[in-house]
C-alpha cells in the first residue's frame, strides 16, 4: 500500500516511456516487501532534475541515455567505478548525499558468467560508449579485452584500462574474431532494426556471441550466431544483473535474478 512512509526511486533519461526498469523494480519492491515505487522521468533539464531528487528527498535513481556522464558534476560522491569509468547508472541518496555508481560493467560480468567462464579468456568487446566503456573497465581486470569501435580513439582512451583498442573495421573485426573466446556486442547496431555489427561469415561454433541490446530480444546478431551453433546470451541478462546490483545498492537485498527476467518477460508482452 502507498502510504506516508512510502520511498521513491526512479528512472531519469530521454526517452524513458520503453524502459523495462520500473516493471522490473516494483515487481521487486512487491516481493520483498520493501515499501517503495519506482517511477520513469522523461528529464529535458538534467541539473534541475538532481536538484529535484535532494529537495525531495527521492531515494534513488537510475540514470540512462543521454545522462550518465553528465550527471557526474552534479553528484556528491562517486565510487571507484563510476570514477574510472566516467559514467553513472545509479545513484543511491545517503542522507541527503548522492553518491553514483555504475554497475553496468558488473551486470555484464554477471551476465556472461551464468553462461560461461570469464577469467583468462580472450575477450573482443565492439563498441566504447557508455556501457563498453564500463564493459572494458571490468572485464580488463579478469580477461584478455580488445575493443574495437566506429570511432577510433574512443577505442584507443580504454587503452588506459590495460586493454586493446582499434577500429571497427571488417579487416579487424576477421583477425579478432579468429582470436577470441567471446564477442560482445556494445554498439546500438541491430536494436529495433535488422542489422548486425558483425558480417554471419565471419561467426563460428566455438564463439560465445553477447548482445547487450535487448530489443528484439533476439538480435539479427544473436540468431545469425544461434544458426552457427554459437552460445548466445541475450541483452535482458545483461539489463536485469545491472538492475539487480542497483537493487542491491539501494535496498542491501540481492535479489533473484529469474525472478527478475520472468517479470521483465511479462512487462514486455504487456507494453506491445
Ligand atoms: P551506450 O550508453 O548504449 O553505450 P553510446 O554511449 O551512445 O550508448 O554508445 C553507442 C555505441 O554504439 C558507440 O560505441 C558507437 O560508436 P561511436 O563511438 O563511433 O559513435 C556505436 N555505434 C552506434 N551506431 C553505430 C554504427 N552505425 N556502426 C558502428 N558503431 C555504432
């Protein structure tokens, strides 16, 4: 029941109204009986937005596109992360201080490892925004990692992470995929259309193939990679580990992940 007591959380970005989050964290809110709704906000101003959160005292947020590396100047505290990294996908109010985190390199750490062993493995990451950025933070530290991306030198700055960066080109994308283990795709390419970032070709059996976009749930990428015989794991592993670590920051309840996609699954259907 909505009371007095009732804690607010939310989503700000732009757009926010496909976002799967708020079905995802009332769902849990409900499950374990935390006294909380979660909300999406559809932010045109960023700095009055923050501002907001203190003044109303909003226990925690979520922050997507276009925000995550705005927000920085706006928050109180950062973690080691989010600090690395240069972007925020969470933000937690510690008594009045907003202090940001990103757990979107561990949501796709936590991912891939549902699926299949990470440490010592020979990684090549496509793309170096946002979330390959946070990708590339967290998998350099237990992994081999090349990043390639459309733009160079955003490739070449992960460099600092100890990882390879170059260009996504076709020549590269042919010597790396011979190279690698695992191949994630951290580009927007084939989300809500028919492309894939890489040519089917070049895709072989022995490949574990992860998309972190989530709509299709099946890529063009992942059934081109399930037709060779790839292990394929789908982007909504990826959004429901990042959203169960921002749970976990928020509430210190870890919660069940099946749950979690189960209910995103049933959400989905429901917003077509
Ligand atoms: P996110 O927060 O989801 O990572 P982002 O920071 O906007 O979003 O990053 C989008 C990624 O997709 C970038 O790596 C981008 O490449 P650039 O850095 O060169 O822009 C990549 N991307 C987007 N459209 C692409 C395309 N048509 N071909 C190749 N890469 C593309």
């Amino acid at each position: 029941m909505i009371n007095a007591k009732t804690r607010l959380y939310g989503l700000i970005g732009k757009p926010v109204e496909h976002s799967l989050s708020p079905v995802i964290h009332n769902a849990l809110f409900k499950r374990y009986n935390i006294n909380a709704v979660y909300l999406a906000f559809d932010v045109d101003d960023l700095e009055s937005a923050v501002k907001g959160v203190k003044a109303l005292g909003i226990s925690g947020l979520n922050v997507t596109m276009p925000y995550k590396e705005q927000i920085l100047e706006f928050l109180d505290e950062l973690s080691e992360e989010a600090r690395a990294i240069g972007s925020v996908n969470t933000v937690v109010n510690r008594e009045g201080k907003l202090i940001g985190y990103n757990t979107d390199g561990i949501g796709a750490l936590k991912a891939l490892k549902r699926f299949t062993e990470v440490e010592g493995k020979r990684v090549l990451l496509l793309g170096a925004g946002g979330a390959g950025k946070a990708i590339a933070y967290t998998l350099s530290r237990l992994a081999k990692v090349v990043v390639l991306n459309r733009t160079e030198r955003k490739a070449k700055e992960l460099e600092k992470f100890g990882v390879k960066g170059g260009k996504l080109s076709k020549e590269n994308l042919k010597r790396y995929l011979s190279w690698a283990d695992i191949v994630i795709n951290a580009t927007s390419l084939g989300m809500n259309e028919d492309r894939s970032p890489i040519p089917k070709g070049l895709l072989r059996e022995n490949l574990v193939v992860f998309d972190i976009v989530y709509s299709p749930l099946e890529t063009n990428l992942l059934r081109e990679a399930r037709e060779v015989g790839c292990l394929t794991i789908d982007g909504l592993w990826m959004l429901i580990h990042q959203g169960a670590e921002s749970f976990r920051l928020w509430t210190g309840v870890k919660p069940d992940v099946e749950f979690m996609r189960r209910e995103a699954l049933k959400g989905e259907k429901r917003s077509i």
